[in-house]
C-alpha cells in the first residue's frame, strides 16, 4: 500500500492520525487497527507524516514555513519565545513583588581524579558547538548569539589540606552563591562553573545555567556532550545545520497562519470560563526573594 491508500485505509475505519511534532498521532475506535494497517504505518510513516503535513498547509489556506538554516543571518538578533519572554520580564528589579530571581539549573558533582586542563578544554568545545552557550538578551528584549566569546573564566578554589569545618564553610558558601545566581541577561556567559579542589584526589564541580538560554532537556544534551569532550577531546559530533534562531523564526511566521488565528481566537473564547490565577497568600513579600531546596528521606 502506499502513503496516499494508507490515508484512505485509515479514514474509511474511522482511524484519525495527526502530526505530532516528529511523531505520528493516532486514535482509532476499538479492534480496528488491523495488522495489515499497522505495519503500513511503520513502513510508511514519513511518507504518510509528509501527507498530513501538506493537508493541514492546504487547509490553512496557507503554507507552512518550513524550518530552513539561514547560516548567513545567524548572529542577528531574533525574538525570545514565549517562555524565555517571561523568564526575561520576571527577572526585572521591582517589575512584580517577587521578582529579581532568576530561572537557573544548578548542578553539584563530586568526583575523583579530575583532569582540569582536560575539562576546560571540554568546556570550550561545548561553547564552540552549542551557539546558545554564546547567547545574551539585549536591553530591547531580543536575544542575539554571539559569533565570538572569550575563553571561559573557571574559578579554583584549593580547600587540600584545611581543617574539616573550614571546607564545610567555604563548600557551603560556594553553594549557596551560585544557587541564587542572578545572570545580568545582557552579559555573556549566562552560566558558571567553578570548582573545589579537596583531600583525597577530589574535586567538587558546580554548576549553574540561566535557563532563559538552555531548557530541562538542552541541559540533558549539554551534560552528555560535555561528557563525549572530556572522554575525547577530539571526539568528532555531527555539525549542527540549524540554529535556535532559525526555529524561533519559523515559529513567529505562525503567528500569521490562519490554524493560528483560529487557536487564538478559540482560547479568546475560553478566557471569561476558564478559573482565575491561585492567589498563594503571603504573609509579608519578601525583599530579596530566593529559592529554597527542600528535601526528606521517607524511614
């Protein structure tokens, strides 16, 4: 069968399939799904993503942009997507009663027989190969990429050989300053590392991300990378063709499709039966506010 005979099959039993970001979405009524369907949508399923594409631009009435690399214009400056707009806006001194914090992925590791000269080098490849390591917001609210940075700046700190309680004090205050990092968005780099050298071959790394620059998931591709470098320093990736600002682009010029001006009126529509925002009462707002870990261990 091929990709067009599949799209029959389906609709004919009643099966609905969808694009769902790289995936293939599908809800079919009970015992209907039949083998022979399946594996034609396994076989096919490019093909038949590549058709139901094409079908929702045609029932836009507009064509979809599609997400091309534009090297060229890679270092101007592009908009922020929406989560990294309220990051930006939520951090404004005295902009809300709890602002002035910044969004950051922190990061503690202890470990033996570190390599420093071997890690920094890793640290280097890492901000060559992931361009959003280079990133900034500029006062206006965009965010640009930077073609060139300078080597990265790594605090040492050498805590071998001092009494216990004074590495417990210096370990801690490292902690809890990097743990309430506020980046100054306009100035590079929006993430630190620094490291403690300790008795017995040990250092302990830590490590901080403005996540207006790298969500859950880039950290999640960040550590492995960072991993492949140290192991090899001259580990071979493959080259990254498109950048984040040609998908924020590609984005935007949703904005003026007509699936988009639907889903902007429907939610419109929503707004007056949807329930109001949680009002957390606050016994007085604090002045400087900051995050607290918490943590227990159930017996």
């Amino acid at each position: 069968m091929t990709a067009s005979e599949i799209l029959a099959d389906a609709s004919q039993r009643g099966v609905q399939l969808w694009v769902d970001g790289a995936e293939l979405g599908c809800r079919a009524p009970k015992g209907v799904l039949t083998r022979e369907l399946l594996a034609g949508l396994s076989e096919h399923k490019a093909e038949v993503l590549a058709l139901l594409r094409q079908r929702d631009a045609e029932r836009d009435g507009s064509p979809l942009r599609r997400l091309v690399p534009a090297p060229a214009e890679r270092y101007l400056p592009f908009p922020l997507g929406d989560l990294q707009q309220a990051f930006w806006v939520g951090r404004q001194r005295h902009a809300y009663a709890l602002g002035s914090v910044g969004p950051l992925g922190y990061v503690e590791i202890e470990t033996v027989g570190l390599d420093w000269d071997r890690l920094k080098r890793a640290w280097q490849r890492l901000i060559e190969r992931h361009e959003m390591l280079r990133a900034i917001v500029l006062p206006t609210g965009q965010q640009q990429i930077l073609e060139k940075v300078p080597p990265l700046e790594v605090e040492l700190v050498d805590l071998r050989g001092q009494p216990p309680d004074a590495v417990r004090s210096q370990l801690e205050a490292i902690r809890r300053t990097m743990s309430c990092r506020v980046f100054q968005p306009d100035r590079w780099p929006l993430f630190e590392m620094r490291a403690a050298l300790l008795d017995g071959d040990r250092a302990r790394l830590y490590t901080v991300i403005d996540l207006i620059i790298a969500d859950s998931g880039s950290v999640h591709i960040l550590s492995g990378d960072l991993a492949r470098f140290y192991a090899d320093s001259n580990a071979a990736l493959p080259p990254l063709e498109l950048s984040y600002r040609d998908y924020v682009l590609a984005k935007e010029a949703l904005k003026d499709s007509e699936v988009s001006k639907r889903a902007l009126e429907y939610w419109r529509g929503r707004i007056p039966t949807l329930p109001p925002p949680p009002e957390l009462p606050l016994v007085e707002a604090p002045a400087h506010p900051r995050f607290v870990p918490l943590k227990t261990r159930a017996l």
